[in-house]
C-alpha cells in the first residue's frame, strides 16, 4: 500500500526534485496547503496572506522507502531550524511544516521532528498541521527542475539539496 506525506520546507521546486531520485518514490506532486483561501494561485499564496504554504505531496512505497526516510531526507533538504523563510524565501508560505492526514502521521511527523531537533543540534521550528484542503500548484510547477535545469534558481538552490540527498541517502537514490 502506498503512502503519501504532505511536506513544506521552502521553495517547493527543491522538495520536488530531491524526492524525485529516490528510488520508492511513485510520484511528487507540488501544490498548497495549510491556509483559508480557496483554490489559491500562486501569485495569491506568494502574497504571504492566505495562510498556505508551498508543499509537495510525495507517494511512495514505504516496502522500499521507509517512511522514516522519507522523513529524514525532509529534514536533510531544507534547514528546518529557520522560521517562515529558507534562505532568500521568505514568509509564512515557505515555513517549514508537515500536513498529517491522520493520527498516525502526526506520530511518525512528531518523531521524525524530535530526530531532527537532536539532528540539528536543537532550534528546529517545523510544525506538525493538520492536513487541510490540498490545492495541486500550477502544471508550470511540476516537475519543475527537470523541465529547467538551467534556470538560476534550479543552479544556485536546488541543486545543492538533490546532491547532499544523493550523498546521505544513497542506498535509496534511482539507479
């Protein structure tokens, strides 16, 4: 049986294109969650006022990814030690969160939060939600890396977080 975890940590163009190497992973899907606005855009969710955050919803077969890895690679790809911001993102949209569907994601989110606190050497600030409304982002967000690999941003930003989830999580990355 498949599973899906709802996550936030910055730009969700990083979060998309690090979960897309890992072997396990069936898809990634990049929208918003965690606000009041229906049906937001992202010209309206980059305005900092609907409460949302830019998310991905990763699907995977927890058989060949664990969801603790899952998880832990969460952690590795953003620093979740930054409150409403990563790096040069800044605001409530690019927190770092994770939207639980039921009371047993909320136990594995809360667990996973305690390894990265001690991980991270104390200060993390991801918050466990509840999982709202998922609004899938625009078609030009989807894949977003593989589909410019040249843009700056990709460069400077995304690159860096898809080589240390390369580097740490190995035995779990696409042949």
């Amino acid at each position: 049986m498949l599973h899906t975890f709802h996550l936030a940590g910055g730009c969700f163009w990083c979060l998309d294109a690090a979960y897309r190497i890992v072997d396990g992973v069936v898809d990634v899907e990049s929208g918003y969650t965690g606000g009041t606005a229906p049906h937001p855009s992202y010209e309206l969710v980059c305005t900092g006022t609907t409460g949302h955050a830019e998310a991905v919803a990763v699907t995977f077969d927890p058989e060949r990814v664990p969801d603790e890895v899952i998880l832990d690679m969460f952690f590795t790809m953003h620093d979740p030690r930054q409150l409403n911001r990563q790096g040069n993102d800044v605001g409530t949209q690019y927190r770092s969160a994770m939207f639980a569907a039921d009371e047993a994601q909320r136990e594995l989110f809360e667990a996973a939060r305690v390894r990265a606190d001690e991980l991270w050497g104390g200060g993390v600030v991801t918050t466990v939600e509840a999982l709202g409304q998922w609004y899938p982002a625009e078609d030009y967000h989807q894949d977003f890396f593989a589909k410019n690999p040249t843009q700056g941003y990709c460069l400077a930003v995304a690159v860096p977080k898809v080589n240390k989830v390369r580097k740490s999580f190995t035995q779990y990355i696409k042949a």
